[in-house]
C-alpha cells in the first residue's frame, strides 16, 4: 500500500472550480465544456475543473485527486434470478462477451449490496457473471452496467491536456497504486506508457473509488476536466482493515471528515493522539494534515481545535491509515448522494 514517504511533492497550491450538474456551459479557461448530447435523458452528468498551478524552477507540483464521476451506465436493469455470482434480467439481447472485451462493472442501486460495485467476468445473452464472492444477490435488486475507467477515458489518448514527452523525466506524471507499490505513467504525445515500458498503457485500470496522483513539472498550469456521469444513489467505498489506501470522494461535492462517518466504521480505531489511532491524512500542498478521532470529534495532530468541519472538495482523495498492528477487517464507507432522487427503470 502506499506510504507517506512517497509525497505527491514538495511544493503545491491548487484550487478547485465549482461543480455543474446537467448545465450547458460555454468552453473557456476554468470551466467545462457541456458534456450531454441532445439533453439528459435519464442520470445528470457533470464536471469538475482541477488546476494544478506551475511549479517553481526545478521542482513539481501535484494532486491527489479522486475521480468523482463513473463513466455512463450502458444498461440499466433488474434482477430476475440469481445463481451464485451469475444473475440473469429478462431478456436484454446481450452479445455474448461484450461487457468482459472491456472491462466493465456491475453495480448494484439497491437491495443488501446497494452501492458497491463488482467487475463483470463473463456473459451470454441474458446472463452476468460477477466477481463476487461472499456477496448477497437478491431478486428484483436494481442495478447498472458501466465500463470502468482508464487512464485514456479519463486524460484522454491521443491528445492530454498534461505535459507529454519522450520519457518521465520530461513528461507530466499520474502515478497509480497496484496494491503493492506505486506505478509512474506518463503520454508520449501518442499514447500513455509506463514507467520502463514501451507498450500502450491506455487501458490502465482506475478504480471507482482509487485515489492517484498527478504530478506537473511544466512551465505553465494544467487544468484538469473530470467528466462523467454522476451517480444519483449510493457509492460504496473499500476501506482497508490494515495498512494504507488513497481513497476518493466518490459524489462531486464537498464534504466534511464528520459528514463522512468513517469514525463510525466497525474497527475504526479512536485515541487520544494520531499516534494511537487511525488516521485520515490530506496534502496541503506540502505535507500531509494528520487528523484522528478521539471518540467525539476530529482533530489534527499538533492542534486541539476541532476538525469536523474541515473540507475534502470534490475531485481529491485522502489517505487513509490505519494504525500499526490493526487487525480490523475491511469495510465499507458509504457515501449518499445528497440530493433527492427517484429510481426509474
């Protein structure tokens, strides 16, 4: 899992433009392009504007950033029959295989799992396999189907607003986790690569709820557009029982460490110092902010001020870490959309 002492960088001062929902709105510096067609048939999409301000000569700046916005549903069903991880829903008409040539992702809107979400690893016409184990699939459970998120859906592939190069040692960075250490990619002004490597890289995986890392080392700012379709019921975050995970904001708005709840997570470890507790940490452009709980409220390491209201904006991640010897098992933060919505199949 990733460690504190792998910062994003030394130096960062970012900012963050509003939000839009289902708003038509004119292209220019700060602002994002209207991202419907015609007009919103059915869920709302959005964007999030991120600008990661030019470094000093000779250093970098950063981000860490979570993706608040799936890409769009391309089917929207309910369950029928259930056998094992294998679901059946009607009669769609699917072709056999065309939700595992890429990789796509259930997710469920209702039920017992309402929020969480499970890789698609086979189906026939009127079947899904998931990779699901131990899950409880019920019958009449609403759900979508959407294809998960790669580095070239999300900064593009043949064209990125970062800064390309030959190498990383001229390029912009995004640096991603694989569950054991930190990968670097990096566009060569034709396609993503990894660090090492010469094969395309666009097809990289990003997780819904996975925190990365961008690193800017250009003369001028680079302004992020994330863009996609923005979820009108819950999203299910996986929150490591031990060690360490960047872990997204997963809805496009901001929210605060209390109105996250994670505190009220089984196992979540509460104290009288960060050093005996787990923590949520934030990069504040320089360093991380270490804050715990102390069983009543948030506080960071350092000060004795409350910090329940303090801000995780849309579109970034915090790290999470959980102390030393935890044994808890993983768990699921759930994060509502805090709006009114009707589901309508």
């Amino acid at each position: 899992m990733p460690t504190t002492k792998a910062s994003p960088s030394r130096r960062s001062r970012n900012r963050m433009a509003p939000f839009w929902l289902g708003v038509a709105l004119l292209s220019g510096a700060g602002e994002c392009a209207f991202l419907g067609a015609a007009g919103l048939v059915s869920e709302p999409v959005g964007c999030v504007r991120v600008v990661i301000p030019s470094p000093a000569t000779g250093e970098t700046t950063s981000k860490v950033l979570g993706i608040p916005f799936n890409r769009a549903s391309v089917f929207r069903g309910i369950v029928t029959s259930v056998s094992g991880a294998t679901i059946k829903a009607g009669t769609p008409a699917w072709s056999s295989g065309q939700f595992v040539s890429e990789l796509h992702y259930l997710k469920f809107r209702t039920g017992p799992s309402a929020g969480r979400y499970f890789p698609v690893t086979a189906n026939t016409a009127d079947t899904l396999t998931l990779s699901a184990p131990g899950v409880t699939i019920a019958e009449k459970q609403v759900f979508e189907i959407f294809p998960a998120q790669t580095l070239g859906s999300l900064f593009g592939t043949a064209s990125v607003a970062l800064r390309t190069g030959a190498s990383e040692a001229s390029a912009d960075l995004v640096r991603i986790h694989n569950g054991t250490a930190w990968n670097t990619y990096f566009h060569t002004g034709t396609q993503w690569q990894i660090s090492g490597g010469t094969s395309s890289q666009n097809g990289t995986i990003i997780r819904p709820e996975q925190g990365i890392i961008v690193v800017a080392s250009g003369t001028s700012p680079v302004s992020l557009a994330l863009r996609g379709s923005v979820s009108i019921t819950s999203e299910a975050s996986v929150i490591p029982g031990s060690g360490e995970a960047l872990v997204a904001n997963r809805l496009p708005f901001a929210t605060t460490l209390s109105a996250l709840k994670i505190q009220s997570l089984a196992g979540w470890s509460k104290g009288v110092s960060a050093s005996v507790a787990d923590n949520l940490m934030s990069w504040n452009g320089s360093s991380w902010n270490v804050y715990y709980h102390t069983g009543a409220r948030w506080q960071m390491a350092g000060s004795q001020a409350s910090q329940d209201g303090a801000s995780l904006p849309a579109g970034e991640s915090l790290l999470i870490r959980r102390r030393d010897g935890s044994t808890a098992s993983a768990a699921f933060l759930d994060t509502a959309a805090p709006f009114a919505y009707t589901l309508s199949e």
